[in-house]
C-alpha cells in the first residue's frame, strides 16, 4: 500500500484532530485505505506519528525562529513514499489540567491562562512568545505525546515521533522560556508512571541546549534518569557535568557538555560510552527522546555539526536501549531545529532510523 505525497499532505494540513485515528483517516483515501488503518503490517515496522495542524496556530513574533513552518518543513519531508508508508498517525488529545500539574504548579498553569487569555504577546514568567491560540495548542502538544506514550504501551506501535509545538524541555515547573509553555517530555514520562505504572524511565535530550526544565522537574527524583548533550556554555547557562542530582535522584542526572564546534562524532560517542552503561544499569521501561535537531550543522541557533546520518546513529543507540530493556518502547518528541531545511533532513533520518 502506497500513499501519495499530494494526499498525506492534503490530509495532515485539513483532516479535524476529531477524525484522526491510530492508521489513517477512515474512509478518506478509499476502502482499501481504510480496511488496512488499524493496525501495522508484521512485514514492516510502523512508527507512530502525532501531528496536528492546530500546533500550527501557536504564532510567536513576527520572524521569530520557533514558527509554524517548522512543522511544514518536517511533513514535506515525511510525505515522502518511503516514509508515508511506514507512518501509523496517532491522534493527538488535549491534555487535562491534571496531567499539566504531574509537573507544573497550579500557580504556573493559571498564570499562562491569564497572559493568554489577556492577549500579552510574550509569557510573564520570560522568553517565550505566545498569541490567542498558545494555551489550545500547548494542550494539545503535551496531550498528543501521552496519546503517543498509550500507543507504545498498548503495542500498537514500538515507536513514535511527536511533530509538536511549542516545545518544551526549558519549561520548568513554575516558569516557561526558551520558547517553550508546558514540558511535553517530563509529562508523559510522570504520566506513563502514573497510569500505566512504569517504574523507570529515561529521558535523552540531544538538542543543542540543555533541557534545563527537564532537568529540574527530576532533579531529586531517582525513578526519571536523564541524559542530556548540549552545547556548554551556551543557552539557558545549566547543564555542567557536576549536576548530577540531589537526594534520590543523585546519580540520576547525567550531563555531557560539549563546545562550540563539536561534530556528531563527539555526540555518538557521549551516547554509547555515557548513556549506554547508564541505562543497563537502570534498566529503563520506557524511554522518551527529547528530539531537538538544532544540534544539526548549519542550524542558525546552535554551533554543533551533527550530520543527518550521525542522527540515525543516535536513534539506533536508544532503539537499542529500548529493546533491551523496554521491550523497544521509544517516544520521541520534537524540541528545536530552526533551519527548515535542516530540520526536515534530520526529521526524515530519525524516522527512517525509528522504524
């Protein structure tokens, strides 16, 4: 079964997130599409995918960086035959204020209602844009990655790839920035613990800066290990190799800053010598990618050089985490990548690599 770029396109640009299910759209592509939407073929490995085109309708600032079309970049590249027919669309939900507060204050969540619904052009708590729609498509990002986390847990997919924004790991319990509003990752990993009753999980952020609201959210808890490569000192000034945790979570933290220049060679190596051993100590049964691709050379934000291939190479290291120790359950969930071509290069490659 083969779908064209003209409708996979067509349809992640108009389908309602209400008609979207596990597969594809019932009936909009003709029966023989619709008879083979609900679950994967045995002969070909299917990666989830989260979209909505309301993620679209967060619109910071004029020539801001973190824009829509981001999201567009990574759709062309995934319209591609190769890549369409490995997908498995996972339809996205808006979160609840309850799963919000698994790890942002209540104070936190009132707060960015208020700077929405007021029409502030730029959160109170620091430096992230938001318009009218922020708040619908920031629920709708953290919810889309626990609809995905359902998926791999249930077996329907091993895999998925979360296409949302805004992004998320700078957010900190009681403060978004660095473009981000809720913390998509930290909240399907407390959501995976609190539902579906994983025990440990990893989180392994390779955006070029560090996820410092990540990092935070479990800094004293030792049931969340974090991995994270950045770029050192760089945005948003954490991220040393001496935070490693505190209380519980000691040990738990494991940071590998780099400088500016580094090349993917460098990256590949902190996953298998650092994270590898990491995580067949931990023995993780669920692990999450905080998925920021301007680590890519030539992104306009960051100064590190890892290839597209070098990406694929990281995506095999976690795919070999997780099916060592959680029976091959990998989300992962978009961060940065600001050049649009890059982004969908890299995009492509991690996919690819995912199924």
């Amino acid at each position: 079964m083969s779908v064209s770029r003209r409708s996979f396109l067509r349809l992640l640009g108009t389908v309602p997130v209400a008609a979207w299910s596990l597969g594809v759209p019932h009936g909009l592509l003709g029966g023989a599409l619709a008879e083979d939407s609900q679950m994967p073929s045995k002969k070909t490995a299917r990666v989830g995918l989260v979209y909505s085109p309301v993620y679209k309708k967060h619109v910071p600032h004029l020539s801001h960086p973190e824009r829509p079309q981001r999201l567009d970049a990574i759709m062309e590249a995934l319209a591609e035959p190769e890549l369409a027919d490995l997908l498995a669309r996972i339809e996205p939900r808006a979160a609840t204020e309850d799963e919000i507060r698994l790890c942002h204050t209540a104070d936190y969540i009132r707060q960015v209602r208020h700077d929405i619904q007021s029409g502030a052009e730029t959160l109170s708590t620091g430096d992230t844009d938001v318009c009218r729609d922020s708040l619908e498509a920031a629920l709708l990002a953290a919810g889309g990655v626990l609809a995905a986390v359902d998926a791999v847990v249930a077996g329907t997919v091993k895999t998925a790839f979360c296409a949302v924004r805004p992004p998320g790991h700078h957010a900190t319990p009681d403060r978004g920035m660095g473009f981000c509003i809720f913390n998509n990752v930290a909240i399907a990993a407390r959501y995976a613990q609190k539902k579906h009753g994983i025990s440990r999980v990893l989180i392994a952020d390779w955006d070029v800066h560090h996820g410092n609201g990540t990092q935070e959210i479990f800094y004293e808890d030792g049931t969340v290990f974090f991995f994270s490569t950045h770029q050192w000192p760089w945005y948003p000034g954490t991220g040393s190799a001496a935070e490693t945790g505190r209380g519980p979570g000691k040990g738990t933290t494991l940071n590998c800053p780099f400088p500016a220049g580094t090349d993917g060679e460098a990256i590949v190596a902190a996953f298998r010598e650092k994270l590898l051993p990491a995580a067949n100590a931990l023995k993780p049964e669920l692990v999450l990618i905080s998925a920021g691709f301007d680590s890519r050379h030539g992104d306009p934000l960051g100064m590190f050089h890892i290839s597209d291939e070098q990406f694929a190479e990281l995506t095999g290291i976690i795919k070999q985490i997780a099916g060592d120790h959680a029976g091959g359950r990998v989300v992962s969930v978009l961060e940065g990548g600001y050049s649009l071509e890059g982004l969908a290069a890299a995009s492509a490659a991690h996919v690819r690599a995912l199924a």
